[in-house]
C-alpha cells in the first residue's frame, strides 16, 4: 500500500497533486526550492481547498486534516522514505533532468516509483539520467489535478512492468483518477491532438479571421465544448501550450505545432492566462 507520496514543485500543477493526495488521505512531502515558495505553495493549496468547503464539496474538518497531512521541504533527501514521488516542475528539460538525478540519489526505496507529470517531454529522457530506469515513469495529470479525473501512465521501454502497473494502481485506487496509456512520444494522447486545436484557434486569432470571443463561443454554442480553446489556453497557462507546442515541433517538424507570434508575444509579456490574471482574456 502507497501511503507516503513526495512531489517535486508547488506551482499549479504540484500543488494540485499535493492537495488531491492530501485529500485521499496520503502523507504528502513537497519538495520546493526556498522557503519562500514553500510559503506560496501553502498559500496556493489552502486557497483550494478553502474554496472547496465555500462549495460545500469539503468540509471544514477535512479541509483541516488535508492541511495537517502536507509538509515541505528544501532537500531531495527528505523525501528518502517515499514510496512515489512525482515531479512536477516546469516544462524545462534540464530542470526536470536535474530533478531525477537527485530523486535517483535521494529515493532509498528499490521499489519507489519516479513519476513525472510531464505533459511534452519523452520519459526515457528523463529516465536516462538515472542509475535504474526502470523505476521512471509518466503520470500526466489534468489541470486541475484535484478535480480532473484523468491520468495519462506513460512507460518508457525501460520502465518495469511492476512500476507501470503500480502507477495505474496508485491513480486509479489511491486517487480514484481514470487512467489511459499512451506509449512514449511527445504530447502523450490528450496533448497530441489538444495543441494542434488550440494552436489553430490563436492562429485564427493572429489572423483576424475571428476574435478570441467569437472563436470560443462559436465551439461552445456550436460544438457543445464546455470551454472555448482561448479559454481552455488560459486555463491551462499559455507558458504550457507554447512549450508542448514546441516541444511536439521539435520532435515531428509538423507546421501545424509551431507556436504562432501572438502566442509567445504574450508568454514573453507575462500575461500567462488565469494564474496572472490576464491571457486571451482578462481575469
């Protein structure tokens, strides 16, 4: 039984997996880089889960044992002791190889799953930076972790059968998430044909052929989709999209994956969509 779980980063995407182990009632290590972002990884996971009691989806006492399960960290070698640690920082190559060389270090335990929630990288890259490949594997989570219900499990061809299917397990019974697999490539399932969509929808955009509200209600009102693809860009965070745009770019040289001017225009201007308050729109 998985019962001590590390995550590695406390931005969305970490403290979203922080809060939704938490919540299963795992104990949650969360390994940050400062004391200070350990201050705004607190702040990020007790603003959900206070938001989640406001919605009378949690109660308070829940809410409060959540909290009580949750402890950060500066060093790799506090998360020794886990029986999963799954990273979850930046789409940033090098970062994320750093990061497995000092779980691979840190992580005592021979049968311990290295996951990542990488949403563009190959996991045998990453895996190649390790001493045991076979314990590195891709659980992709949804943004937002604690409430999206899916998980992509990605191998790579080294990964052991037992840790693939302890991955699945760990989602499907410890986090009651559905799980889909996908074998390694860029962009797993969802990202692979998700990018291409929202790519062609800033393109638009760019174009003025549409405005970014037209666009979205134009799929909501006529797709029936529950979020238009600027607004699910925003969501997501634009910062995301144009790394696993560039990132599929890269390994498949396809046109239709080259991040459009518009889109990195407003990465390099900061306005990342909802977590900076203004993206394709304002918030």
């Amino acid at each position: 039984m998985t019962d001590r779980v590390g995550v590695v980063g406390c931005g969305t995407m970490g403290a979203g997996i922080a809060e939704l182990c938490a919540r299963a009632g795992l104990d949650v290590r969360v390994k940050v880089s400062s004391p200070a972002s350990a201050d705004a990884g607190r702040e990020r996971i007790v603003r959900s889960l206070d938001r989640a009691v406001a919605r009378g989806r949690l109660t308070p006492e829940a809410r409060s044992e959540a909290c009580s399960r949750i402890t950060f960290t500066a060093g790799f070698s506090e998360l020794a002791d886990r029986q999963i640690v799954i990273e979850s920082l930046p789409e940033d190559e090098k970062l994320k190889k750093r990061a497995f060389t000092e779980l691979d270090a840190a992580v005592t335990d021979p049968e311990a799953v290295l996951a990542s929630n990488t949403s563009s990288l190959r996991i045998g890259t990453l895996a190649d930076v390790t001493e045991r490949p076979e314990r590195v594997v891709g659980m992709h989570f949804f943004n937002p972790a604690q409430i999206l219900p899916l998980v992509e499990v990605v191998p790579c061809d080294r990964t052991s059968a037992t840790v693939t299917a302890k991955a699945e397990r760990f989602a499907a019974d410890a986090l009651g998430k559905q799980v889909i697999h996908s074998t390694d490539r860029c962009g797993f399932v969802v990202n692979a044909l998700l990018v291409p969509y929202l790519i062609a929808a800033v393109r638009m955009v760019e174009s003025g052929h549409a405005t970014a509200d037209d666009v979205d209600r134009g799929m909501k009102l006529g797709c029936s989709h529950p979020l238009g693809p600027l607004e699910l860009a925003d969501m997501i965070g634009l910062d995301t999209i144009a790394s696993v745009a560039a990132a599929l770019h890269a390994e498949f040289a396809e046109p239709v994956y080259a991040p459009p001017k518009l889109l990195t225009d407003l990465v390099e201007a900061g306005n990342l969509g909802r977590k900076t308050g203004s993206g394709f729109f304002d918030y």
